[in-house]
C-alpha cells in the first residue's frame, strides 16, 4: 500500500497541505535551478552567436575551399544555435516552474521570466567628479551632480533606513579621512570643491589684463558665496575643512583676495602722482591692508590656527603689513608733493584721521614724513615675515616686489631727510577707508536643499511695442514679477514667480536684475530665448497686478520703461 510521506508540523498520519514555509523553499530552490541553467543556456547562445559573425566573415575570402568549408561549419553551428534558442524559449515560457506545488485542482497559469543582465558598475561616470577638470566645464560637471544628489536621496536614502553605501573623503587641511553612510557628507564635499575650483580659476587668471582682473574678482566672490552657503546649510560635517570656524576663515580669505584684485584693476593703468588718483589709492589700498588684518587675525585664533598652514598665516600677514605700507606712502606722496593745494586740508580729513594746521606752510611734510617712516617699518616687518617662512622665502617675485616697494619708500624718505629728524616725534595717523567691502556673490536659491527645481524650460518671444510684458526682481537669478498674461512671453509659457537661469544661451544665473535688463535692451529687435526654472514644492498664487483687475487691461508703460525696451 502506497503511503504519503509526513511533513514537518503536521501530525502522525495526517494528510493536510504542506506548510508555506517548505513551498517558498521549495519554489525558490526551483526558480534557482532554473536560473542557473537559462545562464548557461545563454552563455552558449552568446557563443554561438560569436562563432555564427566570425565564420561569416570566413565566406568574403577568395579561397574556395575555405569559403566552402566556412559554409559547412556556419550550417552546423546554425543548427545548434537553434536547438539552444529553442531549449532557451522553453525554459522561459515553462508553467511548471512557478506554479503553486500544493494539491490544487485548477490549470496552470503563465509567468513571465525575468530578464537577466550583467553588472553595471554606475561608478564609471561618476569617477569624473571625483577629480573634475580645473575650468569652467569641471564646474558645471559638479553643479550637476550636486543637483542630482538631491533626487538621490529623497529616491534612494530614505532617513528611516540605511543602505550600506559609504562615502569616503578626505580633509584637504590634514588628509584625515571621514567615512559616512549619510549622503549630506557627500553633498556638502561636492559643494567644497566646487568653491575649491572657483578659486582655483580665480588665481590663475591673468592679473596683468583687465578682463583678467575681473574674472577673478567674479570667481573669488562666487567662491566665498558657496562656501557661505556651506557653513549655513551643512553645520554638522565631521571633517574640519567645511568646520563652521574653518569656513568663516575661507570666505573672509576669498572675499579679501578679491578685494586685492579691485585695487589691482585699479591701479593697472598706471598710479600718476595727481592729487585726487593718490586719494583714491590711499582709500582703496588701506581697505586691502585692513581685511587682510582680519583674515591674519582669524587664522590665529583657535581651533583654526592648529590646522592652517603656516605659509597662509604668514601670506596674510605679509599682504596686510605691505598694503599698510603702500596706505601711508600715498599719503606721504599726497602731503609732500600736493601741499600747494588749497582744499588740501578739507580733502586730508577724508584720508587719514590727522586734521592739518590751518597754515599750510610749514606744515605738510613733517605729517607726511612720518606716514614714510610708518611705510618703512610695515615693509621692513613684512620683509621679516617673508623670511620667517621657507616657501614664502623661496617665492622670487614676492620677495622682488617687497624689495621694490621698500626701496621706493626710502628713496622718498631720503629726499626730505634732515639732520634733526631724530627729534621728530609726530606719529603717523590712520589711513580711513571710504570704499566699502565686496561682498558674497552666488545664487544661493539654486544652491538651497531645500529646494526642489523643475528642468528648465525654453520660452522663445519677442519684444513688443509696449516693452517685454513683466518686470524682474531679486537676484541672483532674477525671478519674473508683474507677469502681463497677454504678453508674448506668458503665451508662450513663461509664469509669474520663474528664474531666468539663461538668455540665448548665456547663463544668468549670476546676474543682477540690471544686468539682466540690459542684456534684454541689447535685443529688443530680436526673438528672444530664456530658460526659467520654477521650484516644485512651492505654490505661487497669482495675484493679478492692478493693471489687471476687473476686466480692465490696461497699458504696461510701467513695464516697459522699467525694460528699457518701451
């Protein structure tokens, strides 16, 4: 008599159905072997494919007995390489593999196989921003990226879960790696090096051009904004290269480099001895001195200090005693060679915090010998400093132009020197500055996390007689305000509250408003092209301008005045 074998759980001699634990092991056992024999099934019709394309080429050759022979050979292995698709087509269209194994009455029904692929290694195109190029185009690789980062982690790494993927990098001050599960590290190190590379352009511009100059004045300040950003958006970073402390100390780096390089731009024409260019010299070179001042003294201050390199410390240093020293020696020059002035005395309170005698006979030149002799000692301890430090030491230029500099200022020194100097006791007052400092610059919206973008969109219009049909506001990027529905700009698509991010191809992302509508004004009697961008999670009610209200249009003069295409 046939008996049936009892199953795990089931009581002594009972017939019910087995557990669903042995039919999922009993069906992924299946589905295994079945998997593992459509690989290899496939593996030999991979081959056989390769023999199939080379005997192919075999039958273009001249010899007739190889051609022949190729033939007989491809007719074989076309034989086998139907046998193995048929074999690979029952494999997958089989019922029996996936059905439920349980006593069921009931006619099988038809699964679908899956497909099966190779690995794909995705860290192929992404080693590109691990070491970006050093221009314009590695910027745009890493913006793009960043922006990727953020549909990445709202996708892929829930906040409820881990996935296992560490990201590793490492601090550019100490080389002390950080690893993280947490993708804000990776985020927050894009952002890094996307400031690291503004700086890096910035000094390799050509300071001796004045497109030069202006480039770099524009990439450290884009520089500063995003490590700004950085220091505002990511507080918790473990690495202390992107520390709160460490960031202050960059931007305030950045921002004073690109101070140096106004007055660089400046000053490239040439300084001619006239009373008013050394005025404006004397303001704008002391206001280098003074941030280069704060920058020395930040770097000094712990936890800071520990971690900056000695040669920067010394750098700012050095910058701020040698931009003192220029401060008081246009002074100098102004007192000593500009004395004859009438106005010199309302003209001096506006430079130095020294008022002059009402007599200006006697008067200048003792002032303006000792802003010289406090240009000299700021040269000299500027010299000392360069000395101090090794690299600095073996820079040839920065040492011709501390040189040159100190020379210059005593060789005027020597001009107005008298036996009785030593007695001389007045002391040089403070050089004030009236210009003020440059600030930040950088489209923080684009940069903001919290932000969720639409793909840009390309509106195509032209100008009207009444102007473009909207006024602009913010910045940078500039946003689309007082929208006139019936405009040729809002028919084509373009919405109340979008961000211009590009015009004819141009990126605009980081012009102001007036830069915006002057590019605008340039092509008035052409078709325009924008791009926008408008942000997904935030609701724009519309509000109609009251141009608009009650079914009343009326004329947008405003508009168009504001343009400059009216």
């Amino acid at each position: 008599r046939c008996s049936r074998p009892m199953v795990a759980g089931g009581s002594s001699g009972q017939y019910g159905p087995r557990p669903a634990a042995l039919f999922g092991l009993e069906q992924q056992t299946a589905d295994t072997g079945s998997r593992d024999q459509q690989n290899l099934l496939e593996q030999q019709v991979h081959k056989s494919s390769q023999r199939c394309i080379s005997l192919s080429l075999c039958r273009a050759t001249t010899n007739n007995k190889v051609r022949e022979q190729a033939l007989l050979e491809l007719s074989f292995v076309n034989s086998d390489l139907q046998i193995l698709k048929e074999e690979l087509e029952g494999l997958n269209i089989s019922v029996e593999v996936y059905q439920n194994t349980g006593e069921t009455f009931s006619i099988p029904l038809i699964p679908l196989g899956l497909k099966e692929t190779k690995e794909g290694d995705f860290t192929i195109p992404l080693k590109a921003c691990r070491t970006p190029s050093r221009d314009e185009s590695g910027i745009e690789m890493l913006m793009s990226y960043f922006i990727q980062l953020g549909f990445v982690e709202n996708r892929f790494f829930p906040p409820t879960r881990q996935m296992g993927i560490l990201f590793t990098w490492y601090d550019s001050f100490t080389g002390v790696p950080v690893c993280q599960q947490n993708l804000l590290l990776e985020k927050a190190s894009i952002l890094f090096n996307i400031g690291a590379l503004y700086t890096q352009i910035g000094t390799r511009c050509n300071r001796q051009t004045k497109p030069g100059l202006e480039n770099a004045v524009d990439a450290f300040q884009r520089a500063a904004g995003i490590l700004n950003y950085l220091k505002e958006t990511f507080t918790h970073t473990p690495s202390y290269d992107m520390s709160p402390a460490m960031l202050s100390v960059l931007v305030k780096m950045m921002l004073a480099q690109a101070q140096e390089c106004v007055f660089e731009q400046i000053s490239l024409p040439g300084i001619r001895n006239e009373f008013f260019t050394l005025v404006k010299m004397a303001q704008e070179v002391a206001k280098v001195g003074e941030v280069y001042t704060l920058v020395n003294t930040a770097m000094n201050q712990a936890p800071v200090k520990a971690n900056i390199p000695y040669s920067w410390s010394n750098m700012a240093k050095i910058k701020s005693d040698h931009y003192k020293a220029l401060a008081h020696y246009f002074v100098a020059t102004l007192l000593s060679d500009h004395h004859e002035i009438t106005y010199l005395e309302e003209c001096f309170q506006n430079v130095t915090t020294y008022s002059l005698p009402t007599s200006p006979s006697a008067l200048h030149l003792p002032e303006g010998k000792a802003h010289l002799r406090k240009a000299i000692v700021y040269h000299e301890e500027a010299l000392r400093v360069c000395g101090l430090c090794k690299k600095l030491r073996n820079i040839d230029i920065l040492q011709e132009i501390l040189t040159v500099a100190h020379k210059r200022s005593l060789i005027k020194y020597a001009q107005h020197e008298q036996e009785d100097d030593f007695l001389s006791l007045m002391e040089a007052s403070s050089v004030l500055r009236k210009y003020p400092q440059l600030k930040i610059k950088g489209p923080l919206p684009v940069f903001s996390a919290k932000q969720r973008w639409t793909v840009p969109r390309t509106i195509n219009f032209h100008c009207q007689e009444r102007g473009l049909g909207f006024t602009l506001k913010g910045g940078p990027p500039v946003q689309v305000h007082c929208l006139d529905p019936e405009c040729s700009a809002a028919l084509k698509g373009l919405k109340e509250g979008d961000y211009i991010v590009s015009i004819n191809g141009l990126d605009s992302k980081w012009l102001e408003v007036n830069d915006v509508l002057e590019k605008f004004k340039s092509m008035r009697e052409n078709d325009i092209e924008i791009k926008v961008i408008s942000s997904s999670l935030l609701t724009i009610w519309h509000i109609p301008s009251p141009a608009f209200c009650q079914h009343r249009r009326l004329e947008y003069n405003g508009i168009a005045a504001g343009c400059g295409c009216g």
